[in-house]
C-alpha cells in the first residue's frame, strides 16, 4: 500500500472490506506527495484502523519513508498497540513505524513501554517486532521482579530512533526479560551520551 495520506483511509477500508478473512500479510510504505515540503503528522488510529477487522494477519510491515519523499510521521500510541494485539492474535512479524521529523526539531511521542504487554498476552506466535523506542518511566513505579514470565515466543526486538540512558536501558531490559523472556536478540539505539551512568548489565 503507498498513495496520499488524504486516500489512506480509502484504501485501508477497501482493503479490509474485500480481505478481511484472507489476507495475511500487509506492507505498507507510507507516502506524502505535495508541492510543499513540509514534514506532515498522522495518527495511526484516525486512517489504519479498518486494518483492525482483519484477524487472520500474521505479517504487518510499515517501511520508513523513502529516501527522497517527504517524511511522513505516524503517531503509535499504547491505546494503538492494545487495539493491534488484541486486533491481530496471529501475528507473528510485526515492524512499526518509527520514522522521527528528520526536516525539523520537532519530538515525536513513544508509546508506554507497558503496551507491550499486550503482544506478550495476545500474540503467542509474534517472533519478531520492530517500532520506535518506547517511553521506559511508566516501569519505575512496578515491581518489575514480582511480574509473572510470560509465555510469549518473541525472539527478535529491534527498536529505532531516538535514545534511553544507561538508567533506562537497565529499567527495560529487566522488564523485557519479564515479558519477552524467550528474546535472544534485542537491538537498541546507542545510548544517551549526556547519561553520566555506566552501561553495564
């Protein structure tokens, strides 16, 4: 899928009209054509959410916007990634958008950290998951070390853009080995240079 952002939603709902008990994979490229350029901003749930009906998806690929078009960022909340696990149980590839305003100085908000719980719950099968860095503080108010091991199969979580401390990076560390503990790869953006914290886990 790839067209103007303003068809999105078009084409997600003709998509899921005519698919929705057959479809299992999707890869969508998100595009933004105007004689301007200018950085726009969607909201995952205001155009994808026709994607929601169709159960039996076991791939989901957003690519980054492509070298040369204008950047279009999509906004992933935590209320999204509940709606996409609870949405898609069959998914077993799952990569996000993370595209960050690469034009200007504006920040892109994360999702919660704790969203993911939702994957481990609602998604046996998902092997592999990619999307942007998620916002690690809702953790340090949980006693990570009394949450039950889940039962999730993940094995692959590559997380993009932007940057955690060293003191953030223990945090979700701890809480994904809690919630995806069969992961054996876990790719991460450097850490925060500003962090005065070691590194070591």
């Amino acid at each position: 899928v790839a067209s103007k952002d303003t068809n999105y939603l078009d084409v997600c709902t003709t998509i899921s009209c005519r698919f929705w008990s057959t479809l299992v994979g999707l890869h969508i490229t998100p595009v933004f054509h105007s004689e301007e350029y200018i950085p726009r901003r969607l909201e995952f749930d205001a155009v994808f959410y026709p994607l929601y009906t169709i159960r039996n998806l076991k791939t989901v690929h957003f690519t980054d916007t492509p070298e040369g078009q204008e950047l279009l960022d999509i906004v992933v909340t935590g209320g999204d990634l509940a709606m996409m696990a609870a949405s898609w149980p069959a998914l077993e590839v799952l990569h996000l958008p993370y595209s960050t305003a690469r034009y200007n100085k504006r920040t892109m908000p994360s999702p919660p950290i704790t969203a993911l719980a939702s994957f481990a719950q609602h998604c046996p099968q998902l092997k592999e998951l990619q999307m942007r860095l998620p916002d690690v503080t809702p953790v340090f108010d949980i006693d990570i070390a009394a949450l039950p091991k889940s039962s999730s199969q993940l094995k692959a979580l590559f997380l993009r853009k932007s940057q955690w401390s060293s003191e953030e990076r223990r945090w979700a560390r701890a809480y994904f080995a809690r919630i995806f503990p069969m992961v054996k790869k876990v790719k991460e953006p450097p850490v925060d240079p500003d962090s005065d914290t070691d590194d070591s886990v």
